[in-house]
C-alpha cells in the first residue's frame, strides 16, 4: 500500500474521522464558576469534547478552531492507520 492509497478519503474514513472527532477532541469551550472565599474569582474556561460539552451543566463560550482543526487532522490519519492495519 502506497501513501495515495493509505491516505486516499473513503466514506468509512470520513465518517469514523468525524466521530472520533466529536468523541475525543476538546474544542469546545465551556466556562465553569469557582467559588472564592475572600474575593470573586473569574471563570475557568476549560476545553471540553463536544459531547461533554453539550452535558455539562457550564455555559459553552466557544469554539476553538485550532483544536478542531488539529483534532480532525490526527483523528483522520488514526482511522487510516487503522484502516491500513485491517487490510
């Protein structure tokens, strides 16, 4: 198998790529409280997948398109390697 083929986009590819996307990659942004003793506290943002992000009880502020970007990326090239391994 040669790198066109092993990189070449299926259907199964992109559709596993986008899945393990949405599970694993943290890019959405949510905003959680902290509670302060002494004085108020600002927000913690933290990055979340976007399920985690859609469950949690946070507001979503955002999101972060690097992330998403660089997630989708890898979690493509995780399901060519493991296509690749099938075969």
């Amino acid at each position: 198998m040669d790198w066109k083929e092993f990189l070449k986009p299926t259907k199964g590819k992109i559709i596993s790529a986008l899945v393990l996307t949405l599970i694993l990659v943290p890019f959405v942004k949510t905003e959680m409280q902290i509670m302060c003793i002494t004085e108020p506290c600002n927000p913690l943002v933290i990055h979340r997948p976007l399920l985690l992000g859609l469950l949690s009880i946070s507001e979503i502020v955002g999101v972060s398109s690097g992330y998403l970007i660089a997630g989708s990326v890898i979690s493509y090239l995780i399901t060519c390697l493991f296509s690749w391994f099938r075969k």
